[in-house]
C-alpha cells in the first residue's frame, strides 16, 4: 500500500479493444508522462505497440514498479487478447479480455496498490454477447466492490457538475423506477461524495423537476408535488441543501449554474445533455458511492474514427487527473 507521500499509481483499464482506447492511452501518457499522475495501462502491450510503433512501453509485474518507469516509458500490467484488435470492429473474442482488466484494476484498488481506477470505454453489447449481465460500467464496479450504497453517476467538467437519479434504463422505466426514497439516496450520496471528495463543506444541491417547466403546478404532470418535493423536505430536514424542484429548461444558464455545486437531474438525458454540450472534451465521468475512486472521459468507443490517429484525449486525460485529486483527498481524510 502506498504511503501519503508516495501516492498509488492510477489503473487505466483497456476498454474496448476495437475502440480508441488505447490510442488515447497512448497520448495521455505523453501529456501526462512529466507531471503525472502516473498510472499503469490493464492492457496487451502488443496491441499498444501496434498503435504506436515507435512508443517505448514498459511491461510492469507489480503497480509498485510504475513510479520509476512513468516518465521513461508507458507501464503496463500485460492483459492479453484473445484475437488480434481491428480498429472499428469489436470482437466478442475479446471481451474477456475486456473484463478482466477491470476485474484486475478493482482487485488492486480495494487493495489499496493502485490509487483508483480510470476506464476506458466499453460497448455493452460486445459485451453481453459474452456474457455480460451488468447495465454499464457503473454497476459492475458495485457489484465487484460489494458497494453498500447503489451507485451514484456523476458527469463532471470546470463548468459544471450533473447526477442522474434513473441511469441506464428506458425514460418509461426510468418514471416507473422514480420514487422519494430514490432521489433521498441519490442526494444523500451526492452530498457526502462533495465533501470527501472534492472539498466542498457546504454542498448546495439544485434538483431538477420531472416535467416539463416542472410540472406547471400539475398542470403538465405531478411527480414534482407527490414525489420530488417529499424528498426535498426530507432532504432539508437532514441539513442537505437541495433545492427545487427547477424547470429543468433553465437552470443551466449561467447564472443559474453559479447558485449550485452539483444538478440532480430525473433520467440520464436530462443532464447528461447539457454537461456534453458545455464541455464535451473535459468532461468526466465519476463514480460516487464506491469504496474506491473510479472516473472515466465521457465518450464512447468512437469505432468511427478508431486507428485513424485523430481520437481526442482530453476527457481521458481529465479522468486521470480528475482521479488523482480524488485519490489525494481520499488520502487527506484518511
């Protein structure tokens, strides 16, 4: 385990191998290699040397050796494929592969020998042809942490930060699945993620209505007046500082956006929306309500434009950094 003056590595999974995670593996080691933070690649180290032929990659047996090799050369924990990756075609041979780099990462994170884990994007569906039965990332990671809450999504950029209460399910489903207690749990989360987490002492919560212009005083619908406002006051009679419900039309201008620290938002479009439309190459993905810190950039496999050399890697640059500073809090507090 690493002491507070020598941080754990960061563990970055492979993600899809099909997709263009390992190219922007491949560039956010050459921004990141002189300033960390330095994280170790889950991944074929065959594949990365195809990607760039001329990367000098290190093969790493323990997260231990990554801090003397980080600024020379891109560590990796060897995850081998099963079949060759072709750029843009995802291949079921591979999702084991997939898996295991996760599986691996969260082992070494519960065990305290890496400082979090950063994912690389995945297809779900590649997946479950596999075998896969989890909705997403997020719920995989609690069930391999064992978490105690549910897992709370968090999208976050320098300009904003969104939760969805309902994530990766239909917007029927997510209606059918939204109650007070949901929404409590949610916030409650939240809240205590803000403060563990990213330093915020008092966390001021906006809550977005369901409805449109937030039901208009049930003339559009009322989940605002039966649900929503239930656990806002359940919420206020804890000390949580939750507002709303708010039309969800308006309260991401700018000048609403300076009156709070996080949106909570009724389904996953809903603010997830905004948040990529503000910021799509900053924005990260966080995991609150685990026992370890988990981020990942906000995009997808991008298959299009996979092998090409053109994938951006900011998002994924922003996750790493995003889970060191987590990582250090977490550290901070003990």
């Amino acid at each position: 385990m690493a002491s507070a003056s020598a941080p754990a590595p960061l563990a970055l999974t492979m993600g899809d191998p099909a997709g263009v995670g390992g190219e922007i593996t491949v560039k956010a080691w050459q921004a990141l290699r002189a300033t960390g933070p330095a994280f170790v690649a889950l991944d074929d180290p065959a594949r990365l040397r195809a990607i760039a032929p001329d990367l000098p990659v290190r093969e790493v047996a323990l997260p231990e050796e990554v801090a003397a090799t980080f600024a020379d050369a891109l560590p990796v924990l060897p995850t081998a494929l099963a079949a060759p990756a072709v750029p843009g075609r995802p291949d079921p041979a591979n999702a084991a592969a997939t898996i295991a780099a996760i599986e691996r990462a969260v082992t070494l994170a519960l065990a305290g020998r890496v400082g979090g884990v950063v994912t690389n994007p995945i297809n779900k569906a590649v997946l479950y042809e596999a075998g896969f039965r989890h909705p997403g990332h997020t719920e995989f990671l609690a069930a391999l942490t064992h978490a105690a809450n549910r897992p709370v999504m968090m999208l976050a950029c320098p300009a904003l930060r969104v939760v969805p209460v309902t994530i990766h399910v239909s917007l029927r489903a997510a209606l059918a699945a939204l109650d007070a207690d949901v929404i409590v749990e949610t916030c409650r989360i939240t809240h205590g993620a803000l403060r563990r987490d990213f330093g915020i002492a008092a966390p001021r919560l906006a809550v977005a209505g369901f409805n449109p212009h937030a039901g208009e005083g049930g003339a559009m619908g009322d989940e605002e007046t039966t649900i929503i406002a239930p656990a806002l006051a359940a919420l206020r009679a804890e000390g949580i500082d939750a507002s709303g419900p708010w039309p969800p039309d308006t309260m991401f201008t700018e000048a609403a956006r300076a009156r709070y620290d996080v949106a909570i938002g009724m389904y996953h479009d809903q603010v997830l929306i905004p948040l990529k439309t503000l910021d799509m190459h900053h924005g990260v993905n966080v995991t609150l309500g685990l026992p370890i810190v988990r981020t990942s950039p906000d995009h997808g496999t991008a298959y299009d434009i996979a092998g090409k050399g053109v994938a951006d890697p900011r998002s994924l640059i922003a996750a790493i950094r995003m889970a060191g500073e987590l990582a250090a809090a977490r550290r901070r507090s003990g």
